[in-house]
C-alpha cells in the first residue's frame, strides 16, 4: 500500500521502492563526463570576427585561430543598426514667449508626462534626439494628443499645439546608458537573400552550423558607426546540449525517486524491521520513522478488524 516491491529471500522479507532512482548518481556523474568531452572537442570549432558598417555585406570574416582572413561560405549583410538606450534623465523649462521668463522647470525622463503651467495641458517628452539635440514632446489636452512640440534651434509646432503660449527649452540630461544593441541582417547565397533576422545581445542567430553574435559597436576617426559581430562554428555544441539535459535528468531520478530499500527479519524478539538503503541522515531518519507510524496504524487497524 505504500507503493514497495515485496520479494521474500530465505528467511527475510526484502522491501524496494524508487530503483530507478538508484540510477540517478551514475545518470549526473555521466553528463559531467558527456559536457566535459563535448567543452573538449569543441575546441576544434572556428571562431571569428567582423566589423561592418550598415548597409555593406561581406562573404570574408577574421579568423584569430589562422591569424587571418577566411571565407564564409555566404554572405552577411548588415541591413540596419541601431543602439537602444535607457529612457534618458533630462531638465526642460516652460518659458513665457514675451518675457523670457521660466515659469516650471521639471526634472524628468524620457516617456514622462508632466503638467505644464497652462489649466489642463500636458506635456509627454517622447525623445531626445542627441544627435540633432532636439526634445521632442507630445501636447495632452484632457489626457489627448493635440500636437507635436519640438524644441531645437528651430522649434517646430504642429496640430493643435501650434498656438501654445510656451516655449519647451531643455537645460540638462545625463548621459544616455545602453540597453540594448539591435541589428537587422540578411544573410545571402548566390546573390539572393537565404534568410533575414535580428541579431542582439544574447540573442544570436544560428545559419548552416554558425552562431552569429552581437558583440560591439563603435565609430571611425570620420564619425560613422559600425558594429561588431562574432561567428563561431562549433560542430559538438549539441553534445554539450546532450550533457546539460542527462544532467538535469539525473538530478529528477534522484531526487523525485529516490531508492529505498528496507527488511523485515525475524529474530528472537520477533520481527524486526531494518533500513538498508536511502535512509540515512536526519531525513531518513524522518522518513523511517514515518513508515514506522505509518504501519503501526496499519497494523492497529487489523487488529481490530
């Protein structure tokens, strides 16, 4: 009734339960073995970079284990980039047109919708473009977009917001911090596009056996960005996979079904009941004794039957 395998040998009666579990030891130590061999052997794969700018394709990447350049076997195609930044801290006034006169300052970020001195009107602050040094804002009125406000040198009004009696000029910001970096690619073969996709930080793309990463991006002495990329070719990372999901499996069988093994000897004082296998510490000693309850209550109950 406690789901044990009964099995008399001679004079004993054997309990078991859980023997697969007896494999979970053996199953963990083998995927240790699998990954080790699978880290080992992969250092017979081919790793290399590339710098590109967007909109240029290449077939030729940088092998650092050859010390030069090799071929890829297709071509890579940088589509587009874009580097996603953290919604920027910024200080903006609200100024009188007449007078020059600050009427708010707000200390706030990017996304922010703020109040501003006029009854009912607001103000979202949608981006700043670092590159033009422009604040851009949508205009709220009754918590609607009426208009777009940018402030540049050459503020720009549009929509209802044309007749706001403001000017939005910003003051300050924090330097921006990168969240993120963001490619779209193409991958070609014969001239044609194979494949498209979007290549991340710790969001690769995988074509033909190569994982292509998102590692860096920078500017030249001229000021034009690009972006870095490393390919890497590892022909037994799947071996590796094999490792990791034994020893996962490892570790269920011996904890979710542990072996337990226990007999009943008959000895001068009568039957005795002896733990042999998965009772040991305190939480087999926990275990034992529930067992122990578990067929004093049996053992009651048939008495009074």
């Amino acid at each position: 009734g406690l789901g044990y395998r009964i099995t008399m040998d001679g004079d004993r009666l054997l309990a078991r339960r859980g023997r697969l579990g007896r494999w979970g030891s053996t199953l963990v130590h083998l995927s240790v073995l699998v990954v080790m061999l699978g880290a080992t052997l992969g250092a017979f794969g081919q790793v290399g970079t590339l710098n590109i700018y967007p909109g240029e394709k290449t077939s030729v990447i940088h092998d650092w284990d050859l010390g030069g350049s090799r071929e890829l076997g297709f071509e890579f195609r940088l589509d587009r980039f874009e580097t996603l930044l953290y919604p920027i801290e910024l200080r903006f006034d609200a100024i009188a047109p007449a007078t020059g006169e600050v009427l708010a300052s707000y200390t706030t970020r990017e996304g922010a919708v703020v109040d501003l001195p006029l009854p009912g009107v607001q103000a979202r602050v949608k981006r700043l473009d670092l590159e033009k040094m422009q604040l851009e804002f949508d205009i709220l009125q009754g918590g609607r977009v009426v208009g777009d406000y940018v402030s540049g040198k050459a503020d720009r009004v549009s929509g209802s917001a044309a007749g706001l009696p403001l000017l939005l000029r910003g003051t300050d910001y924090r330097d921006p911090k990168i969240r993120q970096l963001r490619s779209e690619i193409s991958i070609l073969e014969a001239g044609r596009v194979a494949t498209t996709g979007v290549i991340e930080i710790n969001s690769p793309l995988t074509y033909r056996g190569v994982t292509i990463y998102q590692t860096a991006k920078d500017t030249d002495p001229q000021g034009r960005e690009y972006a870095g990329f490393q390919f890497s070719e590892d022909p037994l990372e799947p071996v590796v996979w094999a490792g990791c999901l034994l020893m996962v499996l490892g570790l269920f069988v011996a904890f979710v079904l542990p072996c337990r093994a226990l007999a009943v000897l008959l000895s001068g004082q009568g039957l005795v009941l002896h733990p042999l296998e998965g009772y040991r510490g305190q939480g087999g000693a926990t275990v034992f004794e529930t067992l122990v309850e578990c067929l004093e209550t049996l053992s009651r109950k048939e008495s009074d039957c």
